[in-house]
C-alpha cells in the first residue's frame, strides 16, 4: 500500500513524501520507523529501497493511473464547480440519483455518502490518493455514478488529475478563496481546469456574469435566461416553491431563490440522462445546514453556510421574498481566511436585515476582536456586537416576536469552532434547538 500520511504507515507499506501543507521530506524517518519498506522522495538516500523522482505528487498520479484507474474508469463522475451551491446541487443530485435507482455516491463539503453518511472528509475535495481510496470504495460497493464537489484549491493543486468526469457543472462565480488566488482571474482559471475534464457534456448557469468563461461546444445551459433548460413562474412561500421548467410545471418543500438554481440544475441534467424527475423533486431535501429551517411559534429560524458575499446577499434575498416582519441576522468570518469579503459581508448583512448581530464564527488563529472590526460597517447603526456566538444565537432567539425570520450564518454543518487553533464542540442547529 502507498501511502502520504507517515502516522498510518504500517509494515511493508510504500511512503511518498508530498509537499503540501507539510513537507512529507521531513517525515520519511518517522514512516521507516513504523515499518515502510519502500521510500519515494524528491532528494534524499534512506536505509531502505529509495525511488528519486523529480516531482513527487506528479510521480503519484501516474503510479495511481497505471495502477488503478482500470478499476475506477466505469464509474460515471460528475463534477461540480462554483463558489456557491455546489454542496447542496451534488446532495440533491446524489438523493436523485438514489431515488430513481441508480446507485450514487457523493463526495463534498460534508463528507462521503454511500447509502448514507460514511465519514468526514478533511477536504472538500480529498487529495489525489484519498480520492482513488473513496472510489475504490465505491466500486466494491456496485455504485454507478460519483458527484463530486471540485474546489478552485483542488483542481489548482492537481488533485483531480489523471480522472476524467462524464459532466462537469458550473454554478456561479462571485468572491471568495482570494487569500489563496490573489486576483479574481485566478480564480476563474482554476474553476475552469474541472471542464478540461469532462468528455460527454458540461451545465452551465446562463445567469451568472461569468458564464460566458465556461462554455463549451458541448455545454447545455440552465437559468431563468433564455437557455436551454429555463425557469419560469416561480413562486416561493414558507412551505416551499412552485414553479416551471420549459413549461413543466414543479413544485419542492425547499424555500429561497437560489434553491431554484440548485433544482434547476439537477433537472437540466437529468433532462440529459433521460431520466424522469418530476416525482422525485417533490421528495428532496437540503442537507443539513443549507437552508435548515426550524420553526419557533410563527417565526422561522433558518441556519444556513453563506460565508461569501454573494451567498449571504442571496440567503437573505430570498427570505425576503417571504412573508415576514424582521429580518434578525446573525454572522461572523473566519479568521485566517479572505480579509478583503468581511467588510462587504457586514454591509450586505446590514443593508438587508432589520437587526444584525455580528459574532465569532471560526476565529481560528486571528484575534477575535480584529475580524469584528473588519466586519462591522461602522456608517450602519442596525447591529450590535456579541463575540460569543451561543450567547449572539441566544440573543436572536429573544428578539423573536411575530412572523419574524433569524438567520444563522457562516457554519450550517459544522460542529466545531475553532478558537486560538483549538477546536471545539459547537453546533449552531444544536444551540437553536436547546434555546426555543
């Protein structure tokens, strides 16, 4: 077995010295301790059979290739990129797929399902080696078809190299990761990498002001644009939406606008597929933390993941086009992460909320008070200030009076908080649900 991880070594085992967020070069003496036979570096002699290779991480997705890829190559990927939407697409087309009996697999933000919920995953898209384990899992378990969340760091760094998807899905553009791509142009590139990718057909967002980046010859478009795939006659309410695609007429439990685009998606590919959908969609649900709605006498909590600009602007939108009072919206930023998104965050939460109450979301390394400052937009006067984020949930939850809607944002799934590097047990649906 090969391995990058010298702390699962075990006797007999090959270790490959990757540099990613460590170099593995200074953990080959740790892996020949717990048994490796077998070492394959970029510099170095050790006391046991030793491969120098010029590169590495290039050496493992030729090894994993030749080796493998005959075992995985009947597997049908999908692949999908974008800033927002793509856990919650590739859940409902994992759920889609399942219920119109074609075995499916799901890889994400929130972990790897087969028949349900498998494990976590350190990534959102795993490293090159991870992936080949997963799908190898995913072969001896008979599944058909693979959606995949592929991340602008992932395809950056090569970790979907060598595999080729049947689709590629693009769903938005908008801000986000700069602190790893520096300009927006990078980051455009990097999405673009999943199409190079695709042999049969790519899905696109005709709505979106990047579009025009990823189509191809091949691409089929989605949208309430003119598109191939176009949505019509939208009606949304607490209890979930109606509406159209090229006349034919929906209707799901899931609530806000850019659940729409999510739908549209899935029906646009299943259009593709040949696969009757209409009575599957009434039946699908987001997964936990997008768009999680909790009711509290007549108002709604609602926790959801938008951690970008675009996403809480959309989150929020959408739940203004239901019938309500205030809107009380709770949010922070991560810290050592995108500086540059804080303050438009904290100038979209105020602009479209009746109150906002800025708090902790992973301050990670940072110092607390420093990722409030940069939130806060200090012209505003609709917000106040709780940096312990049970006490800020708490605190939105008294402030419910009548038909008015709390929104939870930044973590949805999570179950951690990290605060000065340690993690810690923290579920914001876990909070909510202990204080209404």
């Amino acid at each position: 077995m090969i391995r990058d991880d010298s702390r699962k070594i075990v006797k007999g085992d090959t270790f490959i010295a990757l540099k990613k967020y460590h170099d593995g070069h200074d953990y080959v003496l740790d892996a020949i301790k717990k048994g490796a036979s077998k070492v394959i570096v970029e510099k170095g002699l050790y006391d046991v059979e030793t491969i120098v290779v010029n590169d590495t991480h290039q050496y493992l997705i030729e090894y994993l290739h030749d080796n493998y890829y005959d075992k995985i190559k009947h597997l049908k990927l999908i692949g999908m990129t974008g800033t927002n939407g793509k856990t919650t697409t590739c859940f409902l087309i994992y759920q889609a797929l399942n219920k119109a009996h074609h075995k499916c697999a799901y890889i994400g933000t929130i972990g790897f399902y087969i028949d349900g919920k498998i494990k976590d995953l350190n990534n959102t898209t795993p490293d090159i080696l991870e992936l080949y384990e997963l799908l190898l899992e995913c072969v001896s378990k008979d599944v058909e078809y693979v959606v995949m969340e592929c991340s602008s760091q992932a395809l950056d760094m090569k970790r979907l190299d060598g595999l080729e998807f049947m689709y590629g899905i693009f769903s938005n553009l908008t801000q986000d990761h700069l602190d790893y791509h520096v300009t927006m142009d990078n980051y455009i590139k990097c999405k673009q990498l999943l199409f190079d990718k695709v042999t049969l057909k790519t899905f696109v967002n005709i709505d979106d002001k990047n579009y025009t980046y990823f189509m191809r010859d091949n691409t089929i478009t989605y949208g309430f644009g003119e598109s191939d795939y176009m949505l019509s006659d939208d009606k949304l309410s607490l209890d979930g939406s109606t509406f159209k695609v090229n006349g034919v007429p929906y209707k799901s439990k899931l609530i806000g606008k850019h659940n729409l685009y999510n739908l549209l998606c899935v029906i646009a590919l299943f259009g593709e597929l040949k696969i009757d959908i209409k009575d599957i969609v009434p039946l699908l649900s987001s997964p936990k933390g997008r768009m999680d709605v909790v009711k509290k006498d007549d108002n709604l909590i609602i926790i959801d993941y938008a951690h970008t600009p675009d996403a809480v602007e959309k989150v929020i939108s959408s739940v203004k086009e239901l019938q309500h009072q205030k809107i009380i919206t709770i949010i922070g930023c991560g810290g050592n992460r995108d500086k540059t998104k804080r303050p438009l965050m904290g100038k979209i939460a105020c602009l479209n909320s009746d109150v906002v109450i800025f708090t902790n979301d992973n301050p990670r390394y940072e110092d607390p008070d420093d990722i409030i400052n940069d939130i806060v937009p200090l012209e505003m006067n609709n917000y106040l200030i709780e940096k312990n984020r049970e006490k800020a949930i708490i605190k939105g939850i008294q402030m419910l009076n009548k038909n008015d809607i709390l929104l939870v944002l930044g973590k949805g799934h999570e179950t951690y908080q990290i605060i000065k590097g340690v993690k810690y047990d923290f579920d914001d649906k876990e909070i909510v649900l202990r204080n209404i």
